[in-house]
C-alpha cells in the first residue's frame, strides 16, 4: 500500500508543476519510473493502473520503469522523472 500511496502523491506532484509551468498531463512526452521493489511494482500494477489514470487521466507518455537498489530519500519507494513538451 505505500507504493501505491508515494506514487499517487509523486503523481500529484507532478501535475502540479506541470500546471504551474503551463501544462498538463498532456503534455508529458517521457516517463522514467524508478522503484526500489519490482516485485511489489509488478503485483500492484493493477492497482498503480488506477492511481495513474485518477490523477493524470488518459495520458499515457512513453515510459520505463527502473528497478533501482535505493533512493536518497530512504523511506521512498518510488521516483518518478517526467519531461514534457509545450507546444509553441
């Protein structure tokens, strides 16, 4: 359940400052999920699948997912890294 809850806040987060640059969900181009647990990310991709679709609705950017020994916060579970694209 935590991964669930770090990623719906991270998503939130992310749309923040998108919407503070301008943007939105639509406007991301590129995903790099990093997760500390591959066997808790790949059990929970269902329930993931939800969360993302709640916050950044049906936007769906080319994304990797990393599976990573660590992250500097030591209680986070994931990080997420998005660079989106304003149109001129």
């Amino acid at each position: 359940m935590i991964l669930s809850a770090q990623t719906r806040q991270t998503l939130q987060n992310i749309a923040a400052v998108l919407k503070a640059g301008g943007a939105g969900p639509e406007h991301m181009v590129r995903m790099t999920w990093y997760v500390v647990d591959r066997k808790e990310y790949v059990a929970r991709l269902k329930e993931l699948g939800g969360v993302y679709r709640e916050v950044m609705g049906k936007n769906f950017p080319a994304m990797t997912c990393v599976a990573v020994a660590a992250l500097v916060e030591e209680r986070a579970q994931v990080e997420i890294e998005v660079t989106a694209v304003l149109p001129d």
